[in-house]
C-alpha cells in the first residue's frame, strides 16, 4: 500500500502546485474485463497483466475480487485505484456484517455505491482512473452492471471494459442468450478473450475467469489459451518489402 | 414520582441509579394520546386517536410516512416528534440514493435510539419527550419497534403507547399470538378495535381514529375515512345504536372536567400541556 502525506495546496482548479494531489493520468493499467449473464449467475474473465505504459510489467494481477457474499468486481485501468476502491468497499462490507441483522449488501447496493464514489471523485477533477464491472446474485436474481471513472453507470446482460468494447461486444451481441449453460458461457468468454489476446497490445496470454452464483464466488486458477499464428503471410512478412522489419 | 435533588438535569444519577430526567421524559410520552401498532409477518399497521386542541382547530399529525416501506407514529411532545421523523426520513432517502435499496427498518431504529442516547448524555441536552412505534419492511419481512426518550428499543408484534394504552395492551395481549397470521383486513380489524379500548365508552367514528399500513407489495399510505368507517360498521352497527345517546352525555361531561385544552390525556388530575398531544 502507498501513502500519500497529504499537502492542503488549496484549490486544484486555482493553484498550480495543488495538481500534484489529483489523478492527472494513469500508471499501472489493467487492460479489458468481459462479463455475462448466465443460467446461474454471472461469468467474468480478465487477463492477468498490469502494463506500465508500453511495457508488460506485472503478470501477476488479480484484477476480479469477492465483495461480500453476493458480488464480484472486476476492473481495468489503474491497479492502485482499484486497490483503494477495494478498501472502500472492504469497509463497507465490514459495517454491513458488523449490523449481524439478517440484512446484506447485494450487488445493486454495492454497484450503487460505487456509481455515487466514481461520480463524486469525477465532479472534484480527481477521478479513480478505472472502469468497474459488478456482478452478483441475490435471492435468485443476476444482476450485472458497469461504472466509468466518469461516473456512468448500467446495467446490461453483457458487459466490457475498454478495448472490450470494440472487440468483445459484438461477439456477445450475436451469440449471447440468457440459458448460456456454464461451459456455454465459459467457451464464449474464451472466444473474446482470444480476440483480444491477439488484438489488443496490452493483453496477456494468462487469464482468470470467475463465477458467482447463489452459492458465492469462485475465481479460477489462471490459464493460457491456445492460440495459432502458423498464418502463411506470417511467415517471411517482409516479402513484399524488402528492407523492412 | 416525586421532585427530589437528583432530577434537576439529566447528567445527575440518583443514588439508586436512576436518570430522572429520563424517566420524566418517558412520563410525557405517557400524557400524549394514543398510538397503536401491530404487525403480522407481511404487514404493519399504525393507528392513533385524533386529539383536537379545541373543537375549533384540526387535529395533530401522529403518524408519518418516512418512507413507502417504513412509516412511524409518535406520541408525546409532538414537536419532537416532527423533528425525530424528518430525521428519520433524511435517513432513508440518503440511504436509497446511495444504495439504490430500501433502508432496512431495523437499522433506522437503531439510529434514532442512539440519537436518543445522546440526549440523555450531555449536560446541555435534554432527552427528546416522544415515543415512537416505527413499523417497516426489511429482508425479514415486516417488523415494529417501539423507540422511547431512554435510547432503547425494543420489538413488538404488537404494542401501544400514551394515555389509555393500557387498555389497548390488554386487548392485544389476548390476541397478539395469532398476529403473525393475519390476513391484512383482520390486522385493520384489530388495530381499529384496539383504539376503540382507547376511547373507553367514546363512540367510535371514523373522524376520531387516523390508521395507516405498510406491506409487503404496499408501500404505506393511509387508509380513508370510508374505509375506515366500513371496518367500524362491521361491529359497530348494532352496538352503535343502543349506545349512541349514552355516549353523547358522557363525552360531554367529560368535556366540561378537563382543564383549558380539551384534551382527554393523563388522569384527569394534571393539567396537560398544549404542547403534547
């Protein structure tokens, strides 16, 4: 955990040192998050890569987290951030157990609350640079929803972060129907997942995928998908101009 | 209860270790008039005398909705318990924008009974005057809560509180057990009957009795005066009739007996305050 030793600078929209204290870019990013609804709950997979700008630092990264007993978040975008965020929501769980009264935070309270956080952050210029998917179930119910770092929020029956957007989606919205069985679902997931291994440059070959149903959380082993680059104008691609690389 | 040296303020123990300010307070939650709860397992409802100042004024709000799924209805130093209900309702709506879900009633309760600890705390504080019956819904289902001035709390299947509420509690405590069942007209039935014990020989109206519910699927409301009315004719009609003219004589005796405010609460032996109702 990092501390900052807060310096009351003022006004960050008046004084210039005060921009030290706000978010002005992101650092250690993780890339896309894809998530669907299905029979039983909720499938998320993410990759488990923390770029540092261009460079492929951390492989490591656990980007989805149980919160409670009925949710699971995922995020992409500044790792940091989504550790405090996962303070936040760490001691809300806390107090909400601590009631001990029959009553719990469900996935639409959590996503809420997050939604009111990221939008809060976003109107004091100071936003948490990430993208969050929030899944769970409670009382038989799915729910399935996503907050910007600018504080938009939905929900939807699919949902993806980032460059999940523009690969991942399409394919759900074709393919996607609501009885998707569990290996259904997982060989879906698998499919954007590919997609965006091959596409996207922050990606990485080392993925996790995570279920939550009725029964709670269970976040996979991570593992590598098999992927094929034996395409012939792969091979020689300088053929067709000769000095280039 | 008597004045002695340990009652001036609330911070003074007795020496048997009593709070007397505290247990004043809980005094003029006794003066107010009635309030009635009574739940089953889906289902609250709130009922309460209507208390007129004089015949010329209206008469004082006892119940309010603090939100579709939790309602309260108070009894003492209404004044306090206008300010303990929007309280109450800041709660809720900051919880429901935030969290996009209902405040779980049992969680409020708990809020407006360590407000009330405050107050009988700090030297500069008095404990708030007001008893609260705070019925609503959580994920358990429907439940009822009596708040009062000490800071605690307790639960109910049924309760009633203020002036006469002991005949009310007599009532409800021979049919309480069969509460959890009821069907939501019965629960109506029960909660009207129990203010007429209230009333003691007053002819029963529908202008005298306010009632409220709140449910599983209904959010609170009031119901309006006809319904209302109905509910009392299904066993009032007969007995109504013979007793009409007998009731009219005693409620005016007892009008020229009270003190300035026409006011039925306490004794009839203290003077009760305007403020209280």
């Amino acid at each position: 955990m990092t501390f900052t030793i807060p310096i009351d600078n003022g006004d960050a929209l008046k004084n210039a040192e005060a921009d030290s204290q706000r978010t002005l870019y992101p650092y250690v990013t993780g890339t896309s998050i894809v998530a669907i609804k299905y029979k039983d709950g909720v499938l998320m997979a993410s990759d488990m890569g923390g770029s540092y700008g261009s460079t492929l630092r951390y492989k490591n990264i656990e980007r989805m987290q149980a919160i409670g007993k009925h949710s699971l978040l995922g995020a992409s975008g500044e790792i940091s951030d989504f550790q405090e965020i996962l303070r936040y929501l760490d001691e809300l769980v806390l107090n909400d157990n601590m009631w001990d009264d029959g009553n719990s935070l469900g996935p639409k309270e959590v996503h809420n609350y997050l939604t009111r956080v990221m939008y809060n952050r976003r109107n004091k210029f100071n936003p948490l640079w990430n993208t969050l998917v929030l899944g769970g179930v409670k009382n038989g119910e799915s729910y399935l929803g996503m907050v910007s770092m600018i504080g938009v929020s939905f929900e939807d029956n699919h949902v993806a972060t980032g460059f999940g957007n523009h690969l991942a989606r399409p394919i759900l919205r074709d393919e996607w129907r609501a009885d998707l069985s569990f290996e259904e679902g997982v060989k879906l997931l698998e499919k954007c997942m590919r997609v965006l291994l091959y596409r996207d440059r922050s990606a990485i070959n080392k993925l996790q995928i995570a279920k939550i149903t009725e029964e709670g959380v269970t976040v996979s082993q991570p593992y590598s998908l098999k992927t094929f680059w034996e395409f012939s104008a792969f091979h020689n691609p300088t053929a067709g101009a000769q000095g280039s690389w | 209860m008597f004045r002695n040296q340990y009652d001036t303020d609330v911070t003074t123990w007795s020496p048997t270790g009593r709070l007397f300010q505290v247990e004043y307070a809980m005094e003029a939650v006794k003066q107010g008039s009635a309030a009635i709860g009574l739940r089953s397992r889906s289902h609250v409802v709130l009922a309460c005398v209507n208390k007129a100042q004089s015949e010329l004024s209206s008469h004082q709000k006892k119940i309010f909705k603090v939100d579709d799924h939790i309602g309260v209805a108070i009894a003492g130093l209404t004044a306090d318990g206008r300010v303990l209900s929007r309280y109450m309702r800041s709660e809720s709506i900051n919880h429901s924008f935030t969290y996009e879900s209902p405040l779980p009633v049992g969680r409020l309760v708990v809020h407006l009974a360590d407000k009330a600890q405050v107050c009988t705390q700090r030297s500069w504080k008095r404990p708030y005057g007001v008893g609260l019956l705070v019925g609503g819904l959580d994920e358990s289902g429907a439940h009822l809560y009596y708040n009062c001035p000490s800071g605690s709390y307790f639960e109910y299947q049924a309760f009633a509180i203020g002036s006469r509420s002991q005949a009310a509690k007599t009532y409800l405590e021979r049919r309480f057990e069969s509460f959890g069942d009821s069907s939501r007209e019965d629960l109506i039935k029960d909660a009207i009957l129990a203010v007429r014990e209230t009333l003691q020989g007053e002819t029963l109206k529908s202008s005298l009795c306010t009632v409220s519910i709140l449910g599983v699927g209904e959010p609170f409301h009031f119901l309006d005066q006809e319904t209302i009315q109905n509910v009392i004719d299904t066993f009032e009609k007969v007995a109504e009739e013979e007793e009409g003219e007998a009731g009219e004589g005693e409620a005016e005796g007892e009008a020229a007996a009270a003190a300035a405010p026409a006011e039925q609460g306490g004794s009839g032996d203290q003077d009760v305050a305007p403020m209280e109702m």
